[in-house]
C-alpha cells in the first residue's frame, strides 16, 4: 500500500530513532531537560521571537497561541476552512471563551478587505470584540496553499494599525518556505504568535513548537501544563524534531515535485499544486477512494466531493510513479 492519506503517517527514519535513542534529557516540568531547550532556542531564533514552548499537538499549541491573543467573549477572524475552525473540535470555545468568525477564499488566502469588514472594535460591553485574526500557511483544506508575503505584511500593518493580534498556524510553514524561498524569520515578523509542527512533512512522531514573545510562553508553559500538557523527560521526541530540522526541511522539495506528478495523473492542473497536498474534486469521492485501494493507493475524503493525497518522506519516487500510473487509470475510467 502507497499511503498518500496525510503527511502524518511518516514514521521516525533509522537515524532519527538514533538521535532520539541518544538525546540527553530531565524533567522538562522543571525545565532541565536540556534538548527540549535546545530545540525550543532554535525554532524561537528560526522565526526571529524571544522564546519558544515545546507542545505536544498542533492542535493544543493553537489553543494556547490563540488564546494568548484573545480573552474569553473576545474573537478570532479566521478563514473559514481553517484548521482552527474546522478541525480543532470547538478547542477555543470550550476552553477558551474564543468566538470565531470566518471570511472565505477558495486558496484559502488572507482577504484583507474582507477582514476589515468584518473587524469590531470595542463597541463597549454588548458586542464581541475581535482581538485577533488567524492565518494558516501552508493552507491545509484549501490544497497546500502558500499564502503570499505581501498580504501577510499587509495584513500585519493593519492589525497593528488597529491593534489586533495574529496568529500563525504555521504547521506546514516549512513547506511555504521551501516553495518561495521566504526565509522564516520574515514569515515571523508577520505574526505575533505561531505554531509550528514537526510531526507532519518534517517526519518527527510527535510534536508542535509554539513561538511568540518571552512573556507569551511564559504564560503558555502555565497554560500547557493547567491542560495536562507538562512532560517530562521529552528531550526524547524533540531530539527527533532537531533531527528533522537538520535533515528534513529541504527535502520536502521532493515531496513538492511528487504531488505535481500525482495532479497530472488526477486531472489536476498542477499549477494549482503549489506544495505537498492534492485536491481533487469527485463527485464519487467515496467509490474513488475504494478503487484507489483497491489499486494500492490509499487516499482520503476530505469533504463529502472532495479527495485529498498529500506527498511526505514515507513516499519514494518510485511509489509515486506507481500510485500516479494507478490514479491515471481511474482518472481515465
Ligand atoms: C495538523 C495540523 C495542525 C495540528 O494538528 P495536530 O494533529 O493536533 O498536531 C494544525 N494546523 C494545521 C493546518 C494542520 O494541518
């Protein structure tokens, strides 16, 4: 089986287990555990921030930089099919009082026009005030999406123009950057706070890194810890995330050039493909992800017409020659 359901589905390679089985921890709840500071130094300088809190999920690290930007009764802006708003289960309103509203782009971009409608300002006590606006890069549901620079800084100017936060979700933000070129530190500065993950394209088991202000982790790892999140002696999986960073960021121009192939043996014009994800539409999304298996191929539905395949270290390129020959079938059936 040729598994293109998730970049999630990578396991640890042989030299990431050994860096790992070698890693040199403590007690990171008393924070002597002197890899995860190691790797929480490094992704903090990678993204030109004060500091850096190592997660374990993706998923919690947003509720935490989310809410360190909005109090409770207070909201984010967000697209509307962004990994805050569709796959975090409610997380920031039932832990956070967070409320959401969302604008919506087909490449899943900033719309800044968009965003300053639906911007409230403090109108007093009988109005939800918005106090942040999330963005997502790389897109997940919209394909893989790079959002472009330039609307992300536009974005920044406004939001301090008005004094609105925002968030990152930068879980595949490794992904944009070796698409563009746009080095970290300026996707960064256009954000007050991010998370980032190593457990997808980057190929580590577990792991997310939040990224913000000394005084926003500071809070956070009081956050973290109130949610059950305190490890211990975790230098074990963030020396797989040091590892990956070392060894798994330019790679991922590999898993870039396998997703085009895979497009034009779906139908899919691959201009649109701008990273590792695939989406194409069916109206037989279910039947097709069958006979996809059926061939070896294993994709998944992403939305009740919609198929997503995304390229990762677990596919070699010979495994991507044989899924495209078995997805050009279909496509042609
Ligand atoms: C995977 C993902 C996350 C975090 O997911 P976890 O499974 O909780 O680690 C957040 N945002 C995006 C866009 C993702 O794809």
């Amino acid at each position: 089986m040729i598994d293109l359901r998730s970049d999630t589905l990578t396991k640890p390679t042989e030299a990431m287990r050994a860096a790992m089985a070698a890693a040199e921890v403590g007690d990171d709840v008393y924070g002597e555990d002197p890899t995860v500071a190691a790797l929480e130094e490094r992704v903090a300088e990678m993204f030109g921030h004060e500091a850096a809190l190592f997660m374990p999920t993706g998923s919690m690290s947003n509720v935490l930089a989310v809410r360190s930007l909005v109090q409770p009764g207070q909201e984010v802006l967000c697209e509307s099919s962004a990994h805050i708003a569709r796959a975090e289960l409610g997380a920031h309103g039932a832990y956070s009082g967070v409320t959401m509203r969302t604008w919506t782009h087909p490449r899943g971009h900033v719309d800044l026009a968009a965003v300053r409608s639906l911007y409230a300002p403090d109108m007093g006590p009988f109005f939800v005030r918005t106090a942040a606006v999330s963005v997502e890069n790389t897109h997940n549901f919209a394909g893989g999406t790079v959002l472009p620079i330039d609307l992300l800084r536009d974005l920044r100017e406004w939001a301090t123009g008005v004094g609105v936060g925002i968030h990152l979700d930068g879980a595949r933000i490794w992904n944009a950057h070796v698409a563009t070129g746009t080095p970290f530190a300026e996707y960064g500065a256009t954000a007050d706070v991010l998370s980032v993950c190593l457990s997808k394209g980057l190929g580590a088991p577990v792991g997310s890194v939040l990224v913000g202000s000394a005084d926003t982790v500071a809070e956070s790892r009081i956050w973290r810890k109130r949610m059950g999140g305190g490890m211990r002696q975790v230098g074990i999986l963030a020396a797989g995330g040091l590892h990956a960073l070392d060894h798994h960021v330019e790679r991922l121009a590999d898993d870039h050039a396998h997703a085009q192939l895979l497009a034009e043996a779906c139908g899919v014009d691959p201009a649109g493909v701008e990273t590792n994800i695939v989406v194409v539409e069916r109206h037989d999304a279910a039947s097709y992800v069958e006979r996809a298996a059926a061939q070896g191929v294993r994709v998944a539905t992403v939305g009740p017409t919609t198929v997503r395949m995304v390229t990762h270290l677990g596919v070699s390129r010979a495994d991507v020659d044989r899924a495209a020959r078995a997805l050009a079938d279909l496509t042609a059936s």
